[in-house]
C-alpha cells in the first residue's frame, strides 16, 4: 500500500511539474502525461481496492481509467501530430469524434453488463457477458487504430529526420505503433474466446498480453 501511495504522489508530482514548466507553451503534453498518470493511479491494485468501493463497489473505477486511456491515447496521437508536423484540422475533428464516440459506447456497454463486485480482474470476472466483450473491443480497437495512425505518421517522416536522434524517436514510435496493433487483435481474440466459450483460445490469448486487466 506504501508503494502504491508513493507511486500516486510522485505521479501527481509530476503533473503538477509538467503544467507549471509549460505555462503558456502548448500543454498537449502535460494534459497526455495526466490522463495517463489517472489511468496507471486507478489501476494500482491496493489502491483501486480501497478507491472502488467508496463509488458503490460496482468497478466504477474500471470505466473511468479505461475512459481515462481512452484520453490520453487520443492526445499522444495529436501530440505526436503536431510534433512531426502532421496536425492538420481534419485530423484533430477526426480524433475528437471518435474519442467521443468510443467512450460512449463503453459507457453503455458497461452500463448494460452484470457487472460483478469489486475486482482487479474485470475482464476475466465479466467477460463472458455480450456487454463486455463489446466494451473491451471497443476500446481496444480505437486504441489499437490510434497507435497504429501514430505510427504510420512517423513512418511518413522518416525521411524528414534531420538528426539520429530524431530518426531513432520516429522508429521508437513506429515500433510502439505496431506493438499497439498487436495488442489489439490479441486482445480482441481473447474477448471473443471468452464470450463464446472457448476457453483454451482465450488462456493462450492472455499469455501473449501483459494487461493488469485483459480490457486496457
């Protein structure tokens, strides 16, 4: 619990530090390294224990860090945008829109679902319910989508790199893109595993994704 709380702090800390060295500069950086720091704070097991409860029990918390990744994922893709200079206004409607929407449907879908007490394994605990699996894809398609986009963006401006340092960021970033497509469809199979039964497939799904919980 004491590591968990310091984890929190140094996090806040962190924010707090961002914001304040980039006032009056564009924060799309600061506002990513919250929605992130919100997503890690409320997936740290003891924490999230002692969080969920306090909010009826009913892994309220789940929601709101997926919603949360959902976020931050949509600001490094724009951020990334607009570093290699690739932000361009349909870009930006385009993310907004289907942020919006993605945290809608997981909204519903989690709304709708028998939803079991409070647990640190959701998806293993609820997956097999129809709801379920239509929360976690969702989300983990947009999220797969979006660091893919990320990727391919860099790939595009290899050629514009002017020092080895950009050119091994922008390869950092295409190798993130393409570990992010992975993820999606391992997990997307192992959410449709689940809910049909097959339970061999979803056991082997799970060995190949390091997610505290199967649904990001």
């Amino acid at each position: 619990m004491i590591v968990a709380v310091v984890q929190a702090v140094l996090l806040i800390a962190g924010t707090i530090a961002l914001f304040v060295l980039q006032r009056g500069q564009d924060r799309t950086l600061a506002v990513t390294f919250l929605l992130f720091a919100g997503t890690i704070v409320t997936n740290v097991d003891p924490l999230y224990r002692w969080l969920d409860p306090l909010l009826g029990g009913s892994n309220v918390v789940t929601v709101v860090s997926d919603c949360l990744m959902v976020a931050g994922t949509s600001t490094l893709l724009w951020g990334v945008a607009k570093a290699v200079g690739a932000a361009r206004p349909w870009l930006r409607n385009a993310i907004v829109v289907s942020c919006a929407a993605v945290v809608v449907v997981v909204v519903v879908a989690f709304s709708v679902l028998d939803k079991p007490a409070t647990t640190t394994t959701f998806m293993l605990d609820a997956g097999s319910h129809p709801a379920a699996t239509v929360y976690s894809i969702a989300q983990t398609v947009y999220l797969g989508v979006a660091l893919g986009a990320t990727g391919l963006i860099c790939v595009l401006r290899l050629r514009e790199a002017r020092t080895t340092t950009d050119l091994v960021g922008l390869w950092v970033l295409v190798l993130g893109g393409v570990l992010g497509v992975v993820r999606m469809v391992v997990v997307v199979v192992m959410d449709l595993a689940h809910v049909t039964g097959d339970l061999d497939r979803m056991r082997s799904s799970r060995c190949r994704t390091t997610s505290r919980r199967p649904a990001p």
